[in-house]
C-alpha cells in the first residue's frame, strides 16, 4: 500500500485546479498585458482568479496580490509593515516562537535595521494567549503577526480575538493562514484581519503560486518594480496557470469544506486514539483546536529521522514536522517551543491527512506503526552529541 501523509508539506492536485492550468496552458498562453485578444483572454482568467478568491474569504479584488506562494507573502507583508512603522516611529514588532521560518526569518532581518522584536510564548498546548499579547503591547508596536494554524501541530490559534485586540489599538495584524486556507473558514473583513498570507500548494493547487491580502488602505511597498501588474506593487508576467489552478483549488476546497472536514476529522481522530495507546507515546499540540487533517506524536526513545525512513519502505509518506526543517538534525523549534526536550522534540512524527486519504488508510498506518517503533526502541542506542 502507498500512502501520502504529508498534506501540511504539499497536497495532491486536484481535478479542478488541474483542468483549469491546462485550458491556460493550452489557450490562454497570451500575455495579460498585452491589448490583443490573446492577451486580453489571459487578463479576464487573472481578474476572474483575484475576484474568486477575494470573494472566498470576504475581501475586495483589489485587495489581494499574487505572489510566489505563502513565503513571499509572509515575507512582503512584514516588509510593508515594518515600512508604515518605520514612518511613524514604531519599530516594535509582535510575533509567536513557533511561526513558520518564512515569518522568523524576516523578523530577524528587521532586527538588524532595528526593529525590537519580541516573540509570544507557546504554552504547552501549541496554543498562544491573548493574556501575553495584551502584557507585551505598546504605543509603537508596528505589527502582530500570528499564524492562523501551526504548520507542525495544526493547533488553530486564537486569530480573531488576536486581530481585533489590535484593530482596537491601531496596530496593523498579519495571519499565516497557509496551513488553514481550505481547511477552516475565513472572513477577513468580520475578524479584522489586516493583512494574510495564502500559498496554493496547501490546499490542492499547484507550488509556486500564493496570495496576499491586504487591506484596502494600507500604503504597499512594491515588492519589484518594473511593471504595472499585482496593482504595480509585484513586477513581473503573471503565472497565470498557476493563479487559475489556485482559485480553482481554493473554491473546490471551500465549497466541499465541511463534507471533507467530517471525513478527515474522523480519520484523524482515528489516529489520535489509536496512536495515543503506544506506551510512550504524546500527542502534541491541543486535542481539540486543531486543524482536521494534522496529527503529531512524539514516542519515547526513538529518533524520528529512523522512523521515517522505515515508514518510508513500508509505503508510508510522513514527516518529522516541517518538510523545509527535514534533513537538518536540528530539533523543531516548534515543539522546543511548546516545552518539550531536544531529545523528546526529536522522537516527533507528523501524519498529515487530506479528502484524498481513506479510512483504510489509516487502519495500515495503524497496523504498521507500533512494529516498527518497538524495532527501533530495541536497537542498541546511537550517541548523539546534541
Ligand atoms: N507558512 C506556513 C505555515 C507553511 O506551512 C508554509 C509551507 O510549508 C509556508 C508558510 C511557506 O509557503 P510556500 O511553500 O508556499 O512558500
């Protein structure tokens, strides 16, 4: 059996985004801006794409700007922040510990030009507190910027009340919300959010393609300059298959949200208690204010990267957390956030599940795992010097 359980990585592409690709591909191959016909074409499948996906989560068309994907949009948005701050003296920026590298990298980068940054702390139950935020705030914080959903954990943090404690101090809000586009319903303008960040991949459309919303009001930064596309704020030709495939996939997911969700819900649940009876093993991150589809266990006494390579010739796809962090034998700085040791950190498995798993599925995840945790457990100790 093959099963692919890193949906929070990347998701297959569906039926919908892929059809809409290849009518672009195959005809509407014109520039948008060019004035002929063919160019014309291509422009009506960019506007259409901006409209839809504006529409999906309650914003205006002219509020939202594509972009490469879900890094470029973390990235721009804390450009176009820090900017506005910088105007008005205000150089203190509000973030979490456990946000995607896409957002901690970019606050580092502010830190060297003098930003003050200070990043909220993570209780053990991968979930944030308005409490810390209302303690850390000030006069000249620039931006909050929370993650929708984590990445790793799939805990869903509490982003409304965040968004609208800072609507309330004047304090622009930025959301992550790449893992939870598609999966949790999202209304912009009804949770005060300022500014949100999408990428395609994560809910069944193709790589490279994201999105940024932000609202209207707030002075962009061009992100390139050299030409008048994304409202003149991103120079350069438009992917147009890869905004078509994006709204396509973004409408399919929204559209069968809740009939997906029951089915990935019970999968995961499935999981959870299952998983959850192998001695020594923790499920991380809240039971509950989870994503439907993303599970993470540590087991006691195993190293994950071993884990991952038998699950791999057993047919299964998983992840030790993030797929960019995979490879390093750093431990993830997601979980060493929520408190937990190095050693414990590095023991992590994350199942991520999309409408494409079955039940079946899991049933062989099930079967497969225990056997192979027991084997590894069995092995003599490998000494890490970490
Ligand atoms: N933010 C989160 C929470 C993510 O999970 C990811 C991808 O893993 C990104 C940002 C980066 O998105 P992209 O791969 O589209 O650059």
């Amino acid at each position: 059996m093959k099963i692919y359980a890193d949906n929070a990585a990347t998701t297959p592409v569906c039926r919908a985004a892929i059809n809409a690709m290849q009518t672009c591909l195959n005809q509407n191959y014109g520039n948008p801006s060019s004035i002929h016909e063919a160019g014309r074409l291509a422009a009506d499948v960019v506007s259409s794409a901006r409209r839809k996906i504006a529409r999906i989560i309650n914003a205006h068309a002219d509020e939202i700007y594509f972009t490469s994907g879900g890094t470029e949009a973390d990235y721009w948005a804390i450009n176009i922040a820090a900017e506005i701050g910088a105007k008005k003296n205000k150089r203190h920026i509000i973030s979490t510990a456990f946000e995607h590298p896409a957002v901690l990298k970019s606050l580092d980068r502010l830190k060297k030009r003098g930003f003050e940054i200070t990043l909220l702390p993570v209780h053990g139950d991968g979930i944030v507190r308005a409490d810390d935020l209302l303690s850390v705030i000030r006069d000249d914080t620039a931006l909050v910027s929370l993650m929708y959903a984590n990445n790793e954990i799939g805990t869903v943090q509490p982003v409304s009340l965040f968004a609208k404690l800072c609507n309330n101090r004047g304090v622009l809000f930025h959301t992550d919300a790449v893992q939870a586009a598609g999966a949790v319903p999202i209304d912009v303008r009804n949770q005060f959010i300022d500014m949100l960040s999408l990428s395609a991949h994560k809910f069944h459309g193709p790589k490279g393609t994201g999105a940024l919303f932000c609202r209207q009001g707030i002075p962009v930064t061009a992100l390139a300059e050299g030409g008048a596309q994304e409202h003149g704020k991103r120079a350069g030709t438009e992917n147009v298959p890869g905004i078509a495939g994006m709204a396509a996939a973004l409408e399919q997911s929204c559209r069968n949200m809740n009939v997906n969700n029951a089915i990935i819900m019970s999968m995961r649940d499935r999981l959870i208690d299952a998983l959850g009876g192998i001695e020594g093993s923790k499920l991380n991150g809240h039971e509950k204010h989870r994503l439907p589809g993303i599970v993470n266990f540590s087991f006691e006494g195993i190293q994950a990267e071993a884990l991952l390579h038998l699950l791999d010739m057993a047919g299964i796809c998983a992840s030790a957390g993030s797929a960019c962090a995979s490879g390093s034998q750093d431990s993830s700085h997601v979980l060493l956030a929520l408190g937990l040791t190095h050693e414990i950190a590095k023991s992590s498995l994350r199942l991520s599940l999309s409408a494409y798993n079955t039940p079946e599925e899991m049933e062989y995840i099930i079967q497969t795992l225990p056997p192979i945790i027991k084997r590894l457990r069995d092995m003599p100790p490998v000494y890490d010097n970490n």
